[in-house]
C-alpha cells in the first residue's frame, strides 16, 4: 500500500506582491531595457507578475498607454537645462533637443511607437514646458514656440526612430558604405550637383548633423512667423 502524499497548504507559498501601475510599468521597463519593447507584451508582463493577462488591464488600458508610461519613465532621466535666462537660450534648446534624441536612439522600436502617440505624462509635460520656456527667453512669440516645439520633438523622434533601424540594417547588409561608394564615384557629368558638394555629403558624424539639424530649426522657427505663413495659404 503506499503512502499518502502529505497535502502541501497554499498559504505556505510566499504572498505575491499586490498589483500597482507603478508595479506594471517597472517590470515593463525591466523587459524593455533587456530585451527590447518587442518582448513587452500583455502575456509577458502577466506572466513576470504571476497573475492573468486581463488583470492588467485595470491598470494599463491599452498598448499605446504603457509605451506612453514607458517613454515617461525615461524621461526621468533627461538632463534638464536649468537655465531659463535669455543669454545662450539657443544653445540650450538645441542641447535639451539632441538629449532627448540620444535617449530615445537608445530604443528605436518605442520611438517608432511614440511617432504614432500623444503622450501626455508629466515628464513629457515637462519637457514641452521646458522647450517653451526656452523659446519664450529667446522672445519667440508664442504660436512660434507653440508650433515649434512640435516640429522639435517630432523630429526627434523620427530621427531616433529612423537611425536605431537605419543602424540595423547597415550591419546587416553594408547599405551605408554601398551609398558613399556610389557618391564618390558619380560623374560630373551626369549629376553635377553632387559631384560639387560630394565631399560634403559625406562630412560630418552624426552627432554634428543631429545639432547641426536643430540649431537650423531653431533658427527657422524664432525667424519665420506663424500668422506670415497663414496669409500665405489663405
């Protein structure tokens, strides 16, 4: 006869933590930072936190809201100017701009997410809030600003969104040294234009073309007012 397995009681288990949001989105974080916002899925999450995929729905709604919480949670990292004065407010502005395309360089998949979003945490808050105030020390008048830093973080994240999967795909496949070899080796002939500036097209590291794009853009919007370009288009 054998012998009756002893019955295990389930109060013996460790108590799992209770669900938070704030729970939710550190281990989505956790997931992301490791291996990739493709890894951080409904299920994935469910099951690091030991519970059911529906269960987490009363704290995230959807998709778009926890990549939301995820870029809000990054931000927490971005290196704010803290300078406000009119003296080398440009300067500034472009330095908070290519900071935050830095960041988000890092995790080109939520950036390509962020293109389709409107995130409305309070570091993303904080970040428009700065890049106004910045604008508003240089004396851009405010539909300006308004309009601009639209243009600013779009940018960003385009660039980001593009570059992290531009980079991916150069190391796989050479497209990079494939374009600066057809450059150089172009006739003048048949395209002068490049054949003038060839040298140029191929100058610059990426950090200098990233600050080089902002400082033009801030430049453009400080210059160019909105209400001239209405009365273009009416």
């Amino acid at each position: 006869m054998s012998q009756r397995r002893a019955p295990v009681s389930r109060r013996d288990r460790p108590a799992k933590p209770p669900l938070s949001r704030d729970g939710v989105i550190a281990v989505a974080l956790r997931v992301m930072r490791e291996e990739g916002l493709e890894r951080v899925t409904m299920r994935r999450l469910a099951s690091e936190l030991d519970t059911g995929p529906a269960s987490l729905y009363v704290y995230i709604r959807n998709t778009a809201e926890l990549h939301g919480a995820l870029l809000d949670e990054l931000l927490a990292d971005l290196e704010q100017p803290g300078d406000f004065s009119v003296e080398g407010w440009r300067g500034r502005l472009v330095d908070l701009s290519c900071a935050y395309t830095v960041l988000l360089l890092g995790y080109p998949s939520l950036a390509r997410s962020v293109l389709t979003l409107r995130p409305s945490g309070p570091r993303y808050l904080r970040l428009i809030d700065m890049m106004l105030g910045l604008l508003h020390a240089g004396g851009v008048p405010a539909r300006q600003a308004a309009w601009g830093v639209d243009i600013l973080l779009q940018h960003a994240t385009a660039t980001a969104a593009e570059q992290g999967t531009r980079k991916q795909a150069i190391e796989a496949a050479g497209e990079e040294e494939d374009l600066a070899a057809a450059i150089r080796e172009v006739k003048p002939s048949a395209y002068p234009n490049i054949d003038r500036v060839r040298d140029e097209l191929l100058s610059g590291t990426g950090e200098q073309r990233v600050r080089w794009a902002f400082a033009a853009l801030v430049d453009g919007l400080s210059s160019t007012a909105a209400s001239e370009v209405s009365a273009e288009n009416a």
